[in-house]
C-alpha cells in the first residue's frame, strides 16, 4: 500500500493551496481521496504504483510541495476518511515527507525495506528533476503527448510545426520520462513487498 503525505512548501508566505489541489485531484483513482490532515498538508491512499508516480510528477510539475511517499501495511479496513488511517505506510510517509523538505528533488519514499526505499526514492527523484527543469513549452508540449496526440496534432493546437513538437518533446526529456515511470512504477512495487 501506498501512503502519500504532501506539504505546501512556503505556506507561510504563500497563499493556501490546498483547496485548489483537492479539486484538481478530486478524481484521482485512490483508494482514500486526498484530504487536508493538517494545515497546508494533504493525505492519500493507494494500492497502484502507477498512480504514485502520476501523482508525484503532477505534484512536482505544481512546483509548491513537498511530496512524501511511504509504502507498508495499513490497518484494514481503511477508515472513510484517510487522516484517520493508520499503520506503517502511514508513518513512512509522515518521516518520507519531512525528509523531502530537505531533498533536492522535494520527493522522498520510505519503507520497511531502506534498499528497496533508497531505489525508489532515487528513480522518482531523477524523474522529479527532469520534470522541473522543463520549460513551460516542454510541459505543455508533453502535456498533448500524455493526452495521446500524435506530434501532428499536437503542432496543429500549439500552432507550430511538427518537427518544432519533435524538437520540444526531445529537450523536455519526454521519452526518458516514459521509461523512467515505468521503472519508478517497477521499484514502487518491488518496495511494497
């Protein structure tokens, strides 16, 4: 199981976030729903490591969080609201997101496994990295091809050529993101076990 915790970075001199982020995710296919559990911080439950990273590159793509990912048992049945949940994901995310405030990517996981933990941890970091660091035509550019666009598409609702997405889908890192998700997906699930 996965626990996401995530914290507002800057709250103090930032607007309130949350509200917004619990839209956006409102349909996000958890088993227990983000929820606000303290403040500026929000909380999820998962069983897809598939999700985790979609989350996490989503998170990382808002640019003001802090994103905490622990992997364990929980206490079944999970309660309907997830701050009430307990169990060891719980407490792995609680420790996994104060260390991502300190972390050069904001992304940190925790499990029982550390080794399966440190993998996970350094392949959503990596990703989380490559994310950042795209330009606003990289994002939206990914943003059609992760919508399923071709590049033709793609060029005709951006209003430019198609070598010009080829060209911003290539400097966006967009085929290194697919095949590190899928491995983030891999290490998520082999640190569940």
């Amino acid at each position: 199981m996965y626990v996401l915790t995530v914290d507002q970075r800057g709250s103090r001199r930032d607007i309130d976030r949350v509200a917004p982020l619990l839209k956006d995710l409102a349909s996000a296919p958890l088993l227990r729903p983000f929820e606000r559990t303290a403040g500026d911080e929000v909380q999820a439950v998962t069983a897809d490591p598939d999700t985790v990273v979609d989350l996490a590159l989503d998170l990382v793509r808002r640019a003001h969080w802090s994103i905490g990912v622990g992997i364990g048992t929980v206490e079944e049945p999970l309660p309907a609201q997830t701050r009430a949940g307990r169990g060891p994901a719980f407490e792995a995310a609680r420790d996994a997101v104060e260390r991502a405030k300190k972390a050069p990517a904001a992304i940190a996981v925790e499990a029982a496994d550390p080794l399966a933990a440190a993998d996970a941890d350094a392949a959503l970091t990596l990703l989380a990295l490559l994310v950042s660091r795209r330009s606003t035509q990289g994002h939206a550019a990914v943003a059609l091809a992760q919508r399923g666009l071709t590049q033709a598409e793609s060029a005709a609702e951006l209003g430019i050529s198609k070598q010009a997405v080829s060209q911003r889908l290539i400097a966006a890192g967009w085929h290194a993101e697919l095949a590190g998700r899928q491995l983030a997906a891999r290490l998520l699930e082999r640190a569940d076990r």
